[in-house]
C-alpha cells in the first residue's frame, strides 16, 4: 500500500482546545499531525478510556497517517463505543492530556 492510500490516512478537524493542548506539550515546532499520532500511540498503550466523546472542530483538518496495527486497536474502541474514527481518536488524545495534566497537577501540588 502507498502511504498516499486512503486506507491508511485519517481525516481529523481537531478543536481548538485541543490542538493548543498538543502544541503546549512539545517545545519543539512539530508537525501536528506527528503530535497527533504520538499522542495516540500514548493512549492505546496507556490502555485507557474516555468519559465525555469529543467531536471534531470546525478548524481546518489534518491528515494523519495510521498504520494497520494503529487502525486495528482503535477498531476495538470504535466498536466498543460506536463512535466514528474521528471521535475515537479525538476523545482517546483529549483523555491522555487530561490525564497528564492531572498527574502534573498532583505532582506540583
């Protein structure tokens, strides 16, 4: 398969809170769309789940590129859910920063 294959990209309009979430977390000028799949790879390993489903933003969207084994583990949460890749993705990288956040929170204070 191409990396320019459609299969293996996915479409993501971020939120704006969102996305300043993942470029405070880097002091490097990064692409988003690695932060994005970074940050993924993150939540699938950490295993954890989301509360609230995050829908897409209305900013103008990114393509990031999944591979078949990233595609796979998030299938498992989509059917799990019923929700689009989009929400999953997004939800699972809104919950990791939350969750870190709150780590670092615990540990200043």
């Amino acid at each position: 398969m191409s990396r320019r294959d459609a299969r293996k990209a996915l479409v993501l309009g971020l939120p704006e809170p969102l996305r300043k979430a993942l470029v405070r977390q880097s002091v490097a000028h990064i692409p988003l769309a690695y932060l994005v799949r970074q940050t993924l790879r993150r939540a699938l390993d950490a295993g954890i789940g989301w509360d609230k489903t995050v829908t897409s933003g209305d900013r103008r969207p990114i393509l990031v590129q999944l591979s078949c084994e990233e595609r796979a583990r998030l299938d498992m949460w989509i059917s799990a859910r019923k929700v689009s890749e989009e929400e999953a993705v997004l939800s699972l990288i809104s919950a990791l920063l939350e969750q870190e956040a709150s780590a670092s929170d615990i540990e200043k204070g």
